[in-house]
C-alpha cells in the first residue's frame, strides 16, 4: 500500500533508498546512539503498555500496532535507514510522547486532548472491534499528532519543516507498508464475514495516505503561524476536535 504520490508542498525526496528510485540515492549513515536514545526511550514505555494493559482494552490494541512500528523505525535508524539519522530520531520520539501524553493524562484523570477522547472513552466497549480501535488510535496520532510533532522537532532543531520531508515520507512509506499487514490480522476471520461487513465498509471509509498528507499540511500551516501563537493555538484546538469526530465515526459499535 505504499505509495508516490506527491504532497503539494512537500519538496520530492529525491534520496529515497535505490529499491524506490533507482539511482538518486544519497548517502545514508547509521544513527548515532544519541540519536536512537529518545526512540529506546519511548519503545521502553510502550512495552511497559504492553505488559500491562489488559489484551482487548482499545488502548492496548492501539499500543501494539504503534509498538510494532515503532519497533520497526529503530531498527531502520541503526541501518541507515534515514537521510537524516538525528532528526528523523527526535521527530519519532516527539511524536510518541503526545501519545504517551495522552495516556498520562487519562490515568490521572484529566482532561485527554480530543483527537483522542473517542478512543479513551470507548476503550472498553464491547461492541467495537479491535480493527476499529487501531484506526481509531492511528488516526489520532496522525491526524493531529503528527502535524504538532513536525513543529516541535523544528522548533527543536531549528529548522524548516522541509529539512524533514524526506524522512517524513520514509515514516509514511513504512506506515502504508504496514497498514495492510495491520488490518489483515485484526479483521474477523472467513466464518465471521456477516459480522464483518459493516467493519469492511467503516474501515475503507478511513485513508492513512490522505492522513499523513493532511498532517503534512497542517505541520506547514502551523509553522508559517509560528509568529501568531494565539491564531495557531486555535488551528490546532479545531484540528484536534475534527480529528476526534472521524475517530468518534471510526468507533461506531457494531454489535
């Protein structure tokens, strides 16, 4: 499910691995163990999740997908995998630790920011499918998450979101690539398919392509109202609150 489309804006990463554009790839180094010490960081906590959290909590679902990804990028920093090691390192971990933000937030009791209230709140429904948590949780994560965490490690680094873009597309590459794999395992088996047609059609009515696309966007209307914090504080509260009601359609009970 991978693709080449192009996002408006976004600069075409002409350094991709040669397996996706033969001839045009640029050198690629091994990350530093500075640069994968925020990423051992965040998988640490998520194993912890993992250990912990009852198997069919939606949280937990969300969890071992995210894990597995997560897993996955760490593995690709220490071969080389991206063109800028340090950078795409720190833009994982801060996106992570919104996730794990949220989830602090909920075991304290307060208030979960809204891309994610849905899925917090109907975490233990026993009329919502696994496959519907995980979409749920990866389109909080993306839709609103993502966007932030692009204009926190530029921030960070003190850089354009451009200096990003290709290893953005390298993470979106890797998510696609895994999103089939992800819904495969989560969907009802053969002997379930009356049960799981309604599923089949709420699942197709959500893209990651067009998600990441929207974060991409977002990140780059964010970072040119970095100057107006008031009017970007607001674009990123109607984000959050607009990614919340897809998340609230994606979590519709179906039994």
């Amino acid at each position: 499910m991978t693709t080449t489309q192009q996002v408006p804006g976004r600069p075409e990463d002409t350094t991709a691995p040669p397996a996706a554009r033969p001839g045009t790839a640029a050198p690629q180094a091994a990350a530093s163990p500075a640069a994968v010490a925020p990423v051992a960081a965040v998988l640490a906590r998520m194993r912890v999740l993992e250990a912990t959290l009852p198997p069919a909590d939606g949280i937990a679902v969300f969890n071992r997908v995210y894990l597995s990804v997560t897993e996955e990028i760490a593995r690709r920093l220490g071969a080389g995998g991206f063109q800028d090691p340090s950078a795409a390192g720190e833009l994982d971990a801060v996106f992570a630790r919104r996730y794990l933000a949220a989830v602090d937030a909920a075991g304290a009791g307060l208030t979960v920011p809204a891309c994610w209230r849905p899925l917090f709140q109907l975490r233990r429904h026993p009329g919502v499918r696994p496959l519907q948590f995980a979409l749920a949780g990866i389109n909080a994560h993306i839709g609103h998450d993502l966007a932030l965490a692009v204009v926190g490690t530029c921030r960070t680094l003190e850089c354009e979101p451009a200096a990003l873009a290709a290893d953005f597309d390298r993470v979106g590459d890797l998510l696609e690539g895994m999103e089939e794999r992800i819904r495969e395992s989560l969907m009802p088996g053969p002997d379930l398919l009356d049960v799981a047609d309604p599923l089949t059609h709420l699942a197709g009515s959500w893209s990651l392509e067009m998600a990441r696309d929207g974060a991409w966007a977002a990140a780059r209307v964010l970072w040119s109202l970095r100057a107006l914090p008031e009017t970007a504080r607001e674009f990123a509260e109607r984000l959050g609150s607009g990614v919340g009601l897809v998340g609230r359609c994606l979590l519709t009970p179906l039994g």
